[in-house]
C-alpha cells in the first residue's frame, strides 16, 4: 500500500493527498514523467492483495480505525484511477 501511495503522490490527481503534501517531493524518483503504467499495476496490486472480504479488512479491531483505513484506501484507488 506505501508504494502504491508514493505512485498516487506522482500524479496530478493525487497531489491532494494527505501524505503527499506532508512529504513533497516524495515522488520525485519514479521515472520519467508519465508514470500512467505504473498507476495502473498499482491499482492492480492493491486489488488484487487488499480484496474487500481479505485478512486486512477483518483484521481491524477497532471500527473507527476501520472506517479511517477504509477512507485511505478508497481515497488512494480514486488516485490512481484518476490518472
């Protein structure tokens, strides 16, 4: 999830994120300026190892957490998805 972070961080849709203007410039190392590419295997990834019935969702104890991670990861799909 962290790199799919930094990937959403290099794109204009997601320049707004949180952690993205707590750190600047934390994208600044991904290749070139089209990283579309990689936007798009990072979506694939978090689908794919964050599925909305897997381990990580139910592993949450308390349901504020919950509800906060739920709104980060939704926040980051929308990113990438944007590109």
């Amino acid at each position: 999830m962290a790199a799919a972070a930094v990937v959403a961080a290099g794109l204009p849709s997601g320049r707004g994120l949180p952690w993205n203007e707590d750190y600047p410039g934390n994208a600044a190392w991904l290749p070139g300026n089209d990283i579309t590419g990689l936007a798009l295997m990072a979506d694939r990834v978090l689908d794919s190892h964050f599925p909305s019935d897997g381990w990580y969702w139910r592993s949450w104890v308390d349901e504020d957490d919950r509800a906060e991670a739920i709104l980060v990861h939704e926040r980051l799909r929308q990113a990438l998805q944007d590109r």
